[in-house]
C-alpha cells in the first residue's frame, strides 16, 4: 500500500444455512465510520434481498441508516433514517418520524438484515446500559449470556452471547466477535455464521433451542397454575359445539385435568375445604380452539394458550425437534397447546424449502414416510418440489401404515391429480384454487404461488371446474386446510397500514412487531395489482362458503404461531356466511374429529380433557368475543392471560376472573 493511502475496507463475510444447507449470504464491508451491507436469502423459492448502508460518528452511534432491496415476497423496501442538527428523522415501510433529539438515539430498523443486532448491542455496550428507550417508540434490553469460541485452534475467535428482546415476539440471540460486530445470528429459523465456521452450525443450533427452553421453562413454572383439589367453575355458560347452543348458567367441575361434572341445577358453587371456585360471572366457557397449521416453536406456545387454542396440528418442523417439543409440554416442562406431529417431506430443487426431510429419490422419500411412521406422527406433508409421479406410491405407503397425507399439490401437477393420488387434505385455499387459474409448465414452487392469484379476479366461481374439483373433494372425503388468514395477510397488507385482522391486538404488541406487521409483501408495481389482490381475496372467501355449503370439510389453519390469528381465520370464516355457531364446531370438536380424538376431546362434556376458555361474551352473538380471553384450562392446569401477555411485553386484553382457594 502506498505510503497515505487509506486503509483497505474490512470485508466479514456470512453463510446463511437452514436445514443443515446454504441459503443465503450476508457481507458486511466496514470502512471506518461506514458499513456497507448486501444480505440475500432464497429458500423455498423466496426470500429477502437488500443493501444497507450505515454511518457512524466518533462516538461509534448511528447518524445514517439506508435499506433497500426486496421483502420476503418481493415488496419494496425503502427505508431510511437520520440524525442531523438535533433531530431525528425516518421513513419506512411502517412508519416515518421527525422528532428533536439531543444525540443520536437508537433507531430500531424495519427491514433490516441480521447485521442489525450488532448496532443495537454496540449502542447499549458503548453507553453502559442494559436498557434503553429507542425511536421509533419502546425500550430495548440487552443481556450479555456467556462467552464461546467459534472454531478451533489458531482460527477461532472469541465471542460473547447475547440476546435482545422488548422489540418482537420472542428475544433474539446472537454472537458478536471482539470488535463487537455479529459473528453469528441464532434465530429466525436459520442461522448466519460468520464464512468458515459453518462447521459450528449443529452446536449453536443446539444453543439456541436450550436457551430459548430454559427461558420459556421459567415462565411455565411463573404463568401455570395447578390445583389439588377440585375447582369449580360457577356461573358459566357453555358453548356446546354438538347443539350449536349456548347453555343456560352451570357449574363446571374439574378434578385432575378432567371434565368430573356439569351441574346446570346449581350453577353456583358450595366448595368443601381444599377446593377452588372461579367465578364465570356469566361468561361462556368455549372448547378450545385449534390451529390445524401451525409451525411450532418453544415460544408459540404461549401465544396460543393466550389466545384459547389448546391444540394444533404442526404441518412441518424440525422432526426431532417437534418430537423434544411435544414431548416437554406433555411432561408440563414448556407451556403450549397439544400437538398433532405432521411429518414433512419436500423434493430436491432449486426451490427446496429447508424444513425437515428432502428427499432426492422415490425410494429416499418412502424410506421417510416410514420414519415418520415408526415416530409416532399423524400425517406426511408434501410439498413443492415433490414430483409428482411420487405422489401416488407415497400417499400409498402413508395409508398403509396409518398415516393420512396433507400438504401443498406439488409443482406441475393438479388439485384434482393430487387427490386422485391419495391425499387426504390440501394444505392453502391458493393451492386449491391455483389449479383453476394457472396455465400448463407455470411453476409454483416460485412466489407465483402467491402472484398467480391476481387472476382469481376475474374467475367465475361457477366454472363447471370449480363444481367437478369440489365434487372429487367429496367423492374422496378431501378435507381443505385453508389457512385464509395468511393469504390475507400477504395479499391485503399494505405499507404504513395496520390491516384489517390485525387491528384488534397489535398495539398491544412490542413495537418492533408493530412496525414489522405494518409492511406490503407483495409488489404493487401495476396500478391494478392492488384491485386485483382484493378481489381475488374476496373469491377465496365467498369459495369457502361455497365449499362448506357443499359438504367438504374445512380445517381452520393459519400458518403462523401466535393465536391472534387464529381468531381472524374464524372471523374470515364468519365473513363467508357460516353461522358462528358452525364456525365453532369446526374449530373445536370438528378440528378433533378429523384428528381422531372427539372422544377425549372437543367438547365441554363430563369425562373429557379439561380443554376450554372462559370469554365474558356469547361467541354464537358475535365470533369475534373469543378474542377476549380471561382464562384458559388445559387439561390439570389453568393460565390467566393478562399475566402471559405482560411476561411477553404485550398489553394485556382481559382480567382474570375472580378465584377463591377454600
């Protein structure tokens, strides 16, 4: 280097891996003050594309953060902020802000890539703080968890691990190296590791499940509340899923997670000692609620259970993880719903998604079916990349051990095809109705899946296709997973709007899950597209009526974890003219009927699971009251959810009702 001339960038380069294969890439070049980003990912044929650049003082506190590229499913992504003069400004996809501001704050990014959590931690570390408020609104904690080497020998570098949290969901956890840059980031379904360690992908894996375990195994012991003797649950109404009704005042007794008795002659209590009453005050005790597509995580858990759902069916995780998971909230180690186990399955392509098994040959793919089989799971799920002249040898081979067949139709093949072959149910409305509007060779293992459904705009619902597919739904007794609620989410969420099904709950949440909730996934390049979208949205709908009134039964799923979304797919289904009551049932003892378990569970019946919520409001009146959970009974132990809610930074919706322990 000549002598004067400035030092030659430093370049860190990242691997982005997902079920144990390369996904992505993240490269960071750092030149003094400023860090040039590029992060691309492209798993399950979409991902995110961006470029970032962020500017520091001397001080080391960010003055200029711009972000630019693609979102999840294309959307835009313009994003910038800036301190200057004493103010702070930004605009993102969310939001935008202009605020007076001393020194420069910590500005939590939108659509930022993993690099991210390095700043924020260097922000805190820098000012001595383990808290701090942060623009646009919220508080930020950082905690420092322990140190670790990544590598061996001459080449390993030392790292600290942390975890931030008060911005989404659940905390986030990561490594940082020396210099305080990300080394590695643990969450979010995949792992970034800094190039040339990709070796240490297994162990952090492993890492970050019994962090999160551990976290989560301290707010069941907090949040779960067990009782020895009998409780009482008086002055409640009943939501009977079998009659369509709700009951007169009873009194419900349970003993040991179990329905012991209904007493509609003296709904009010008359407890001996050792014995606990809750008082209903006339509120309706609903069976609990079911996601029948769920993707379950540590943390999901108590989403669900906050929101009245005590079972899911999982349609796809990590396999020996799904089976630790189940395992631990059985045993009342984690809190969460029960879980029906689906076992996944995709092809080998250029568009694979990373979720469990992909298998490269017809053989590799029966040779899974049976795993999942001598693993105790319910169904097998295919998925995109899964040719579709396997399809009928392996739903065979899933039938003969006894398990049913779930998933996405796979690419270049049609619903009808699919259910010929052996499926049991059709995982996504789009997938259903993508049969009717795609030309012959278009491939729906790419974001056509979603795109394509602009053209359900113009499609007539009474197309002699549309009659001849739902009769084959029938004629083959072919449930649909519809999971509208995604759908919706994907094709209706706009930049800078709060959408329609998340208005009820989200400022309740974190602000970082706010921001994130507020964001176009689609791209609205053509003035039509956003037309198009919403019409199409409003098929899906009126064709989930059309399918219920024609006898073809509906799993209400939702492809997400958090149970608030769950109450929207119900209110979606009311939106398509089922009655409320009806809505009911297929949610509760109509979901455990297909799971083969409306025997133990389902309903609020002498003898069964103590499986239910308690809402103030009728369900049957309006659908929309079993958004106002006050408590939730899964099986021998019952939660408040005002108190999950504010362990997860969440505003509470409801207070718990009034217990008395003789």
């Amino acid at each position: 280097m000549a002598s004067g001339a400035a030092p030659a960038a430093e370049v860190k380069n990242f691997t982005v891996i997902a079920g144990g294969e390369k996904v992505g890439s993240l490269s960071a070049s750092i030149d003094e003050n400023v860090t040039q980003i590029n992060y691309i990912v492209r798993n399950n044929g979409r991902g995110p594309k961006i470029s970032e650049r962020i500017v520091s003082d001397k001080e080391g506190r960010v003055v200029h953060w711009s972000i630019e590229g693609e979102a999840l499913f294309g959307g835009e992504i313009t994003e910038t902020y800036q301190w200057k003069d004493g103010r702070a400004k930004w605009r993102s996809e969310a939001d935008k802000g202009d605020v007076a501001a001393k020194e420069p704050g910590i500005y939590i990014a939108n659509d930022a890539s993993p690099w991210e959590n390095g700043v924020y931690a260097t922000a805190l570390i820098k000012a001595g703080q383990e808290e701090a408020p942060v623009l646009p609104g919220g508080v930020i904690r950082l905690r420092r968890l322990g140190e670790d080497r990544l590598g061996e020998g001459s080449d390993s570098i030392p790292v600290g691990i942390y975890a931030v949290s008060g911005l989404d969901l659940q905390p986030s956890f990561f490594l940082l190296d020396e210099e305080g840059d990300l080394a590695a980031q643990l969450t979010g379904g995949s792992i970034v590791i800094r190039e040339g360690f990709e070796a240490e992908v297994p162990r952090l894996a492993a890492l970050v499940q019994e962090l999160n375990r551990d976290i989560v195994k301290g707010l069941e012991a907090s949040l779960a509340h067990k009782f020895d003797g009998p409780l009482h649950y008086q002055n409640v109404r009943i939501f009977d899923p079998i009659q369509g009704v709700t009951t007169a005042p009873a009194r419900v007794t349970v003993f040991r997670g179990k329905i012991a008795a209904i007493d509609f002659d003296n709904p009010a209590a008359a407890p001996r000692d050792s014995e606990v009453v809750i008082d209903g005050e006339g509120g309706v005790l609903v069976p609990g609620l079911h996601d029948m597509h769920s993707h379950s995580t540590i943390w999901s858990g108590l989403y669900y259970l906050a929101a009245g759902v005590t079972g899911t069916r999982d349609q796809g995780s990590d396999p020996q993880e799904i089976i630790e998971l189940t395992a631990d909230i059985e045993a009342g180690i984690l809190p969460g719903p029960r879980i029906v186990r689906n076992g996944f399955i995709e092809g080998r392509s250029p568009y694979s998604s990373r979720t469990a098994y992909i298998a490269d040959t017809l053989n590799e793919a029966l040779s899974y079916v049976r795993w999942y089989a001598d693993h105790g799971f319910f169904q097998i799920k295919l998925y995109n990349s899964i040719k579709p002249e396997w399809v009928k040898p392996v739903a065979a081979e899933a039938h003969r051990l006894g398990l049913k067949v779930s998933g996405h139709v796979p690419a270049f093949m049609s619903p009808e095809d699919a259910i010929r072959n052996g499926y049991d149910d059709i995982a996504h409305m789009n997938q259903l109705v993508l049969g009717w509007l795609l030309n012959e060779g278009e491939d729906t293992r790419t974001t056509l899946r979603l795109t394509g459904l602009t053209r359900a705009a113009y499609f007539d619902l009474d197309e002699k296709k549309v009659q001849r597919t739902i009769q084959l739904m029938k004629d083959h007794n072919v449930a649909l997973d519809t999971t509208n609620v995604i759908i919706e989410r994907i094709m209706l969420s706009r930049a800078g709007e709060v959408a329609e099904g998340d208005k009820p709950y989200l400022s309740h949440a974190p602000i970082g899950y706010q921001r994130y909730r507020k964001r176009s996934y689609v791209s609205l390049e053509d003035p039509e597209a956003d037309r198009e979208y919403r019409e199409s949205m409003k098929m899906m709908i009126e064709l989930t009526g059309m399918l219920h009134s024609k006898g073809v039964t509906l799993l209400p799923g939702t492809d997400d974890i958090t149970g608030f979304t769950v109450h929207r797919e119900l209110e979606l289904y009311a939106k398509a003219g089922i009655p409320n009551a009806e809505v009911l049932r297929i949610a509760t003892l109509g979901s455990e009927a297909y799971l083969n378990n409306d025997e133990d569970a389902g309903s609020i019946e002498a003898g069964k699971i103590a499986d239910f919520f308690l809402i103030p409001n009728d369900p049957v009146e309006d659908i929309s009251n079993v958004r106002d959970v006050r408590l939730v009974s899964r099986g021998d132990r019952i939660y408040y959810p005002s108190e999950i809610y504010d362990a997860l930074a969440f505003k509470p919706f409801a207070e718990p009702p009034e217990v008395e322990v003789r």
